[in-house]
C-alpha cells in the first residue's frame, strides 16, 4: 500500500515514527488485527533507536526466573521515586511496573525480538532505596541483518564511531572475546570467525550485516513486521492531523512532495522522537545552549520536534517541568577529513586509571558514574 498524491487511504491505526516506540505499537496493533500503516520523515527506518544500546529497564520481567534477584513491585516503585522525586507521576510508573513485564512477554510472543537479562548491569543508582545490582535491564539479541533482505540497507546504521572496520558493530558478547584474542584460543577463533563474516558482508553491503544492540531490535522488528505485510513509508512525513469534531481522525502525509490523506478509524500514534535537532526548543530548553556553549546531539537530524508541535495542534501541552530535558553523554569530536564524527563515552570513562578534568586540569566528577550524572557534572 503505497500514497498517491491527492488521495485518501483508510486504515484502522496511523502510527508516526519508526523507533521502538512506534514500531511496538505497530507489532501489538496488528496482533489485536488492526489495520497499521507506520509512516517515517526520514529515508532510513530506525530513528533514535537504531543509534543506541536498545536496553529497556523493566522490573520483575520474566528472565529473573532462576538468578538470585530479589526485585519486587515495592522496590522497583521506591526506586522510582528516589530517582525522580516530586515530579514522580505515580499512577504512570505504577502502570508502567504492572506492565512492563506483560509487554515484555507480549513482544516476544508475537514479534522475532528477543532479549537477554543483564545480571550485572546495575540500576543507575543502585544504592537508592529500591534500586538493584541488577536484573531490570534487558538488552536485545544479536541478529543477522541478511535476513531483511534488500530492506537491510534502509535500516539506519549506527553511529560511525561505535563500529570497527568500516562497519562492524561490535556488541556485548564480542568484547571479551576481542580483549582476550591473544590469550585464549576460543576467543582468537571467534574473532576470527566473526572478521571473516565481516569481510564477506562487504562484498554485498555496506557494512556488516552482523548486528546488535538497537540496530537488531529494530531490525527484529522489521521482520516482524515484513512478514505482517503492514506497510512502512519511508521518507513520508506527517505534516498535520486532521481534526473532525474535536477528534484527530486521520493525517495529512507527505510523499515524494505531494500530500495525500490517511483516514485512521482508531487514531493516530505520534512516535516520532524528541526535539535535540531543534535549535529553538534547545536554547529554550538547554541553559548551556542559550549560554552559548558547546553541545552537539548525536540523533538523527530528523528529529525536529514534529511530534511535539503536531500533539499542541490537537491541544496537547509540553510539560517542560523536567529535572533534565534530555538524555545526556559526554561526547568527544574525531576528526575525519575536513570535519568531525563524535564519540559517546558510555563506557571508556569509567575504566581504571580514567580522570575527566576541567580545562584547567582540575577533576570535576566520579568517572564512573551514570552518563545522566556525568554531564550536568560537565554543565556546572
């Protein structure tokens, strides 16, 4: 099903954006059998998403079952309110506790995504009441992006600083295998397996189809959705709902520069990431950015605050009451040619022997600490 200028198409669920976010909806609509068409502003499929980790923190899921933890809803909504205080909505974090395992379970029935639990990956501030040393968080499994077939190369890569090789990506799972290639004969033979698989992608692809973390959620979703027939239109902007009687019943979408009209029986979905490439929203937003200082934003250059702007249209408010209005990491320009690529330090900082100073040489933080803490350490 694709747009023609000038039409009008009908279905049951409009969803904007083409992220995690969007893309479960889209997954869980279909299996309630509704209609979906997901639409995406950028030629590539993946938003945010495919950029990051793909981890999901969800207490009491299903994969604690036979390890030592001891997560309860109690504890998961003390940490909760540790981390976010006053501006805790508790009616939200206690459905969300409720359900996040059910939504975890739900997706892996009926989807191709499939996660492991991280025993080890301690909760941002685990010594918070409530707060674990593990458990809660869920990173996705690796996948074998050959099996998008030709869709493969519209999924957006990752950032070109976290692969090797000119587009490996090196997940959870590889890393002590490529630390120790020198000391352990397993670990020189799975390296050199995975090189291999490498240097065989690069006959056909751009790069290696070998793939984790957010890129394989997405890509898992993908699939899933491939073998749905749900369509996915991609350089396809929303560029305004359509609103009957106070109702948002549909979308105007953009198409090859033409508009045509989707009709949404159930609604629509407005998934399309935040606003970091919003120069406005940031120096409203970001004291740093309207001090004029340093900031550069690693999403996709599409993220422009559109769902924002088309949810106000409908009469929905921007709650700017947040403790930090962005996700942050320290990030590093490396030069490349007559520019620079950046760098996020997730994890280099807090090695042993790391310090972070000022550029007067004076130490400012705790290296080790969550990247959320470490950069407003950065701002003050």
């Amino acid at each position: 099903m694709e747009p023609v200028a000038g039409s009008t198409i009908d279905c049951d669920l409009l969803i904007a954006g083409s992220g995690a976010g969007g893309l479960t909806a889209a997954i869980t609509a279909h299996a309630a059998g509704a209609e979906v068409i997901v639409t995406e502003k950028e030629p590539l499929f993946g938003g945010t998403t495919a950029y990051s980790a793909g981890v999901i923190w969800i207490p009491c899921n299903h994969h604690q079952a036979g390890h030592d933890i001891a997560d309860s809803p109690d504890a998961a909504m003390r940490y909760l309110e540790s981390e976010v205080g006053n501006r805790l909505d508790r009616d939200k974090a206690a459905a969300f506790i409720v359900h996040g395992a059910d939504m975890v379970r739900f997706i892996e029935a009926n989807s191709h995504v499939r996660y492991t639990m991280q025993p080890g990956w301690a909760d941002y501030h685990p010594d918070l009441p409530g707060g674990l040393g593990g458990g809660r968080s869920l990173l996705p499994e690796q996948f074998d992006g050959r099996r998008l077939g030709e869709g493969f190369r519209k999924l957006r890569a990752p950032i070109e600083t976290m692969m090797i090789l000119g587009g490996m990506t090196v997940g959870r799972d590889d890393l002590p295998h490529l630390l120790n290639m020198t000391r352990s004969l397993k670990s020189a033979w799975y390296v050199a397996r995975i090189f291999a698989r490498h240097g065989i992608d690069r006959l056909r692809f751009e790069r290696g189809t070998r793939i984790a973390n957010g890129n394989a959620l997405i890509a898992r979703m993908m699939l899933s959705l491939k073998e749905t027939n749900t369509p996915v239109w991609l350089s396809s902007p929303v560029t305004e709902l359509v609103i009957e009687d106070g109702k948002v019943v549909g979308a105007r979408v953009s198409r090859d520069g033409e508009s045509c009209e989707v009709r949404a029986r159930r609604g629509v979905i407005l998934a399309c990431g935040g606003f970091p490439a919003d120069a406005a929203l940031k120096a409203r937003l970001y004291p740093h950015v309207a001090a004029g200082k340093n900031h550069r934003s690693l999403p996709p250059p599409g993220n422009t605050g559109d769902g924002i702007r088309l949810g106000q249209s409908a009469g929905g408010r921007f709650d700017e009451d947040a403790h930090h209005p962005a996700a942050w990491t320290p990030v590093s320009l490396v030069p490349k040619g007559d520019g620079t690529v950046p760098f996020p330090h997730f994890v280099d900082r807090g090695k042993p022997g790391v310090i972070a100073v000022d550029r007067r040489g004076r130490r400012f933080t705790n290296e080790a600490d969550s990247y959320h803490d470490f950069v407003p350490a950065m701002f003050e």
